[in-house]
C-alpha cells in the first residue's frame, strides 16, 4: 500500500470542535499518512506541528498559539500524567479507538521550553508493524543466516543501529517467527512497543526498580526458551543475557553502533570477558532504514562510472561509461519521489576466526577486514544493491551509511 499524499489536510476549526476532538481526528490523519511520531512545538507567535514520516519531519497544518495550553493539558490527561507538572519532563501512555474501531497505542513524552510544553507522541501501531522476515529488506543469503541463528536452541543474536533504524520491528519479526505454543518467550522493554499475542512481555519501570537486570534474573526462573532484552545499556544486563545464553537460552537483543564489527569491541569496552563474547554471541545484524523510490514516478539516470566508483560500487557491476540508477521525480502518490521505506542490513555471523579474533581482543578494523574476507557486507553495499535494484536513489544510500574501504 502506498503512503496517502502529503497534503495539508485542514485542522477542524477548533472554535466549532472540542479540542478532544481535534485531538482524535489528529492521530487517526497520523495513522492515515504512516506517521511515526508528532511533534506539537510552542514558539513565542506560533505553535508548530510536524509528523514524522519515513524518517522524515513534515510541517501540517497547526491550530492557534493560544491553544497550546488546552492541547498540552488533554494529551497529557489522556496519558495520566500530571497536567499541573510543567517545569520537569514526563513520560506516559495512552491508548485510544479508532473510528474504525481499531486500538492504537501511543508513547507520549513532554519537555518544558521557553514558551511552553513541547510535546512527542509516538504512535506505537501494531497492526501496520511489519512482522515478516522477508518483507523488511534482507537479501536472500543474509536472510538464510539469520534464519539459522535464530533457530538454534541457544546463543545471543544481536541487532545494532541508531534510534529509529527499525531494530525493534526487526527482533519482533524474528520472535514472530519463531512463537508457537511449544516455546517459552519473554521480553523486557522500555517500553513494549508492539504487542503480540502469545508472548510474555514486560515493560521496565524505574520507580519500582524493575531494570532490565532484574527482569532478566525473573525470566531465568520462568522455565524460558527465548528471551529478548530491549536494550544491552549496562555490564550487569550483559552479563545476565550471555549466561542465559550459555545456559541453554536463545537470546536476542539490541546495541547502538555503527556497525556489526565495532558491536563485539563495545561489549568489550562495557567490560564484557572476551571469552565469554566469543562463547555466545551466533550473529550481528546492523541495520539502517532508507526511503523507497515511487514505483509510479521514478524515472531513469545514467551516473558516470568514476562518480559510482567512488560511492563504493563494485567494479564487477560496472559495463560501461555510465551506470542506469532510477531518481525521484514527486506526484499525488508519493512525497518528494519517495513512499514507504525498506531496510538495508549487515549480517555477519561468528565464525571460527572471528572468534579467535575476539579472544585476542582484536580492534574494528581487524574485525572488519575479517568478516569482509568471510563475504559479510559493508551497510554502504548493501545500499547500493537496493540502488542497482532500482528500489532506492543513491544520495539516500549515501545520506544513510558511511564508505567502508
């Protein structure tokens, strides 16, 4: 399904409407156009809203300056948070029906600024996750070895990236996956973002003191199969995850870098035993997300091979003076040439050598040039192929990853 047209659709009149209405229509318009998060933004005259759409801030239509107040203070009673709280941040959630009848959870975080509450909503829409492994990007090799990781009775498999680079649709497509009535599964987030039928899924909560840490050591005597941790953030939850998964546990979770190599030196540097790396982690996928070209407007360019080169295109792909790529052009279907994104992963299991590797405490750069030698791809590379496919531009490959030599 393509993404709605980014029009500037016309924000009730908010003299004729209740603001709880307006606010209603707001997030199903966000819902309708895909949007990520909403960014409600009090300036001195004015009072901005954007929506964020395949990764992508767009300015909508906004109500009146003087509103801000009454917006801040419904969404806010919406998420159960203190409305007379203005001067410290706060974070909350909400649930809400759709005309349609269907739920729709949201993750609602607030900032004091110079002229009032900044407020982020993240929509958190299970139903338009994308939980199929073949759908979300991968190559059909790198798709095959993590299907094998995955599908082993233990070990630690690890996704990487920045905020935003899909990673937790990528660990539930994989849980999905994986989730009969013959496995025990249980995760630890902050917070759950996709909810999914069959799996027992646990939200940290620092008030009480439930850390991941602590979740982690709860689940070991829940007779588990499979545990995810949202985030691999300190020694302590580290450390719990590898011995889960040297006990005879699959575990999946999440670091941010760059990169799958500087993943292994990162759980060093947190204070990680090398050996203990080398044991349990199976594979690493780092990932990133890049907007799709409009099937219905692309149209074709011829680059001059010199300038590909330089991008890091191959030289085997190379057949002449120039290469055919496909750039963005814009129509009713699409914004600015683009609708919709897919991922682009890097997938480097832990062989032998890598081991070895890790047990000497070798740096990225030996890390890298290993796992090039084993046939595991550079980000930069994986772009390209979806660029020679013709699915996305090359400046959106190279705005997304950096140039391995």
């Amino acid at each position: 399904m393509q993404d709605k047209p980014n029009h500037r659709t016309p924000v009730p009149a908010v003299d004729d409407a209740p603001v709880v209405q307006w606010v209603q229509q707001l997030l199903e318009q966000a819902v309708e156009l895909k949007a990520s998060d909403l960014h409600f933004e009090p300036y001195e005259h004015q009072y901005r809203l954007r929506f964020r759409i395949d990764g992508e801030l767009r300015e909508m239509a906004a109500p009146p300056a003087a509103l801000k107040d009454r917006l801040a203070s419904r969404i806010k009673v919406l998420s159960r948070l203190d409305i007379a709280e203005k001067r410290l941040p706060q974070d909350g959630r909400m649930k809400l029906v759709l005309g349609n009848g269907r739920p729709l959870d949201l993750r609602v975080s607030t900032l004091p600024t110079l002229f009032g509450e900044k407020l982020v909503i993240r929509v958190l829409d299970t139903a338009q996750a994308q939980l199929d492994l073949t759908q979300l990007g991968y190559e059909a090799e790198d798709l095959a070895r993590l299907e094998e990781a995955i599908h082993r009775p233990h070990g630690m498999v690890l996704v990487t990236g920045p905020t935003g680079s899909g990673k937790t649709q990528s660990l539930y497509a994989c849980l999905s996956r994986l989730n009969t009535a013959e496995v025990n599964i249980a995760t630890v987030e902050d917070p759950c973002e996709i909810q999914l039928q069959g799996i027992n899924q646990v939200n940290v909560q620092d008030k009480p003191g439930l850390t991941f840490a602590i979740a982690l050591r709860a689940f070991l005597r829940q007779d588990p199969d499979i545990l995810m941790v949202g985030e691999v953030r300190d020694l302590e939850t580290a450390n719990i995850a590898i011995q889960a998964s040297q006990t005879g546990h699959l575990v999946l979770s999440t670091l941010h870098t760059n990169d799958a190599p500087s993943t292994l030196v990162r759980l060093r540097n947190m204070g990680t035993a090398p050996y203990n790396i080398a044991a349990s982690v199976t594979l690493i996928t780092a990932q990133r997300l890049v907007r799709c070209l409009c099937p219905r407007c692309k149209v074709p360019a011829h680059l001059p091979a010199d300038v590909c080169l330089k991008a890091g295109w191959p030289a085997p792909w190379l057949s002449g003076p120039t290469v055919e790529v496909f750039q963005p052009v814009g129509c009713a279907h699409c914004h600015k040439g683009f609708a919709g994104r897919t991922g682009i992963f890097q997938v480097m299991p832990i062989s032998a050598e890598l081991q070895r590797l890790i047990l000497q405490e070798a740096g990225s750069q030996a890390l890298t040039d290993q796992a090039h030698r084993e046939g595991v791809s550079t980000l930069r590379l994986a772009g390209l192929r979806k660029v020679r496919q013709g699915l996305t531009s090359l400046d959106e490959v190279l705005a997304n990853t950096r140039h391995d030599a």
